[in-house]
C-alpha cells in the first residue's frame, strides 16, 4: 500500500516481473489501456500518464493532482499485447491530510511542528501537535544569553533555584542556537538567570525559545509555597509570607538608618527592611527590634 497527500500530484514506484519468470522485467513499454485506476471502488479508467523506466526493473508513475483526489485508489498494470512480456501489478495508494482522505490527520503538519516555535502563534495552542510534543514545566522566551547562562522570560518563578535540575531546551526554528539541551545548575530568581552545564555549543539569540523539562527543587518548591503572599496587611510586601514572617522573628536583625534590617539565613544578605515604629498595637512585627 502506498500513502500519498490528498489532492496532491505524487509519483509512485513498482516493480515488473517478467512473464512466466521470477526474475524482474528490464525496458518493458507501455501503451494506453495497460495502466487503469479505480477512486473509491468508482469505475476503472486509464491513467493520465504511463509509467516510465528508472532502469534495473522498476518503474514509475506520476498520479495527477485529480487522480489523488481519493481516499483508496487501486492500480492495475497489465500488458494488453499478446504475448505479455510482465506479469499483471496491482497495488493499493491511500491518501491522509484532507477530512475526504482516508486518513484526515495531515502528517506533513504534525512533522512542521515537531519543531517548537515560541514565536508561532499555532505553536502556542494548547491543542496543537507541537505544544503537545514540547510540552514541559515551562515554555516561553528568553530575554538573553551567554556562552554558560540563559536569562528565562520575565514572569519565570521568582524563587532561587526554583528551576535547579531542570533540562532546558532551545526550541525556535531559524533561531541561533536552537536545538540545545543544557542541565540547570543554579537559578537566581531575582534575575531570572539559569546557569547551564556544559557551556552552549552556540550562544543562543537572546530571544529564543525555550522549554523547560524536569520537576522542579523539592526544596525550592517549598520555599516558593511559603514565599507566597497570604495578605496585605504589612506594607512590606516581603513580609507577608510565612517566610518573610519567620525570618523576621528569627533571623538576623539590626537597626540601620531607623530602619529595621531583617537577613537571610546567610546573616549577611539582607532579605527586607522595615520602618521602625513604637506603637506595638499598630503593627506589632516593627516592634521586634525596638525592645
């Protein structure tokens, strides 16, 4: 059976035995009548060309464009001269990419898409065959890269080796770079920057497309749940997560300037300051230091 796109002019290859041998049939000729098609179990009628010889017994045949216009086409060749020179061919050709095909789904599509395009609408579609392929824990666009660094898109996770562990892949067809796969090796989430080992092949352009592959840091992924904001009551916004709560109670602290300078477990990073004030019933986390 041979597949071929719906509609579309195609040339199909077949051998030729010779008559009465097993052994194939070199510089046979053909004349109208000898090579018939049948659309859809429709009526039998020649073809619009005949097959010509590629040589050591194989012919072939181009189908027009309205001959491929079937969903199952059965071809015959039979010599109509006496004696025959070949043993009678048949062979089946089913046609794909037309919803009139045999097969509606149109491969050649499926190929193009194989290819990840972070800057091609379709590819975005979630139905897509493309966004299903490259489908991973994130896929966006770069903002910029370096021979050992890839700057994620700016709405990437905010939180320091969020994205540690995880394998990148660059994905955007005609783009400097693209087809690399690189191991995460340390995140900063502040700068979005993902450090990458072993160093790129080639730097990829600073707006390629990317997928990221891998679960994230377990650690990290517990960081991110109690970095996440709970209200908006203290106007700090780094103090509104259990982490930032916690670290308030428990980390490093120094007035600086009438400020409240809360660190990170580091003792030397500072994670956020906040106004020293001495009414405790107005906000009693800005009384820590005070006492």
């Amino acid at each position: 059976m041979i597949l071929r796109k719906y509609g579309v002019a195609a040339t199909v290859l077949f051998p030729l035995i010779a008559r009465g041998l097993s052994d194939l049939k070199a510089g046979a000729t053909f004349a109208a009548g000898d090579v018939k098609i049948i659309k859809d179990e429709g009526a039998s009628a020649n073809t619009t060309n005949l097959p010509t010889d590629e040589g050591n017994g194989w012919y072939s045949l181009v189908l027009t464009a309205t001959e491929m216009q079937l969903a199952r086409g059965a071809l015959t060749v039979v010599d109509q001269s006496a004696p025959k020179i070949w043993e009678d061919q048949a062979f089946a050709v089913e046609t794909y990419g037309n919803a009139s095909a045999q097969h509606a789904l149109d491969l050649g599509t499926i190929i193009e898409n194989q290819v990840w395009d972070a800057g091609a609408a379709g590819h975005q579609d979630p139905n897509s065959i493309g966004h299903r392929i490259w489908q991973g824990i994130r896929a966006a666009s770069a903002q910029a890269a370096t021979a050992t660094t890839i700057t994620l898109d700016a709405a990437a996770n905010s939180v320091d080796d969020f994205y540690k562990g995880a394998l990148i892949v660059t994905k955007q067809s005609g783009a400097t770079g693209s087809g690399q796969a690189r191991l995460i090796t340390a995140y900063n989430g502040t700068t979005k920057v993902a450090t990458i080992t072993p160093a790129w092949v080639t730097t990829p352009a600073s707006t390629i497309g990317f997928v990221l592959f891998g679960v994230p840091d377990a650690d990290a992924i517990a960081d991110a749940l109690l970095k996440r904001p709970l209200s908006s009551v203290e106007p700090t916004a780094t103090f509104r997560t259990p982490y930032g709560a916690f670290a308030a109670l428990v980390n490093r602290r120094r007035i600086n300037a009438g400020n409240l300078e809360v660190f990170k477990t580091d003792d030397a990073t500072v994670l956020g300051t906040l106004a020293v004030t001495t009414d405790a019933a107005q906000d009693p986390v800005k009384e820590l230091d005070t006492v």
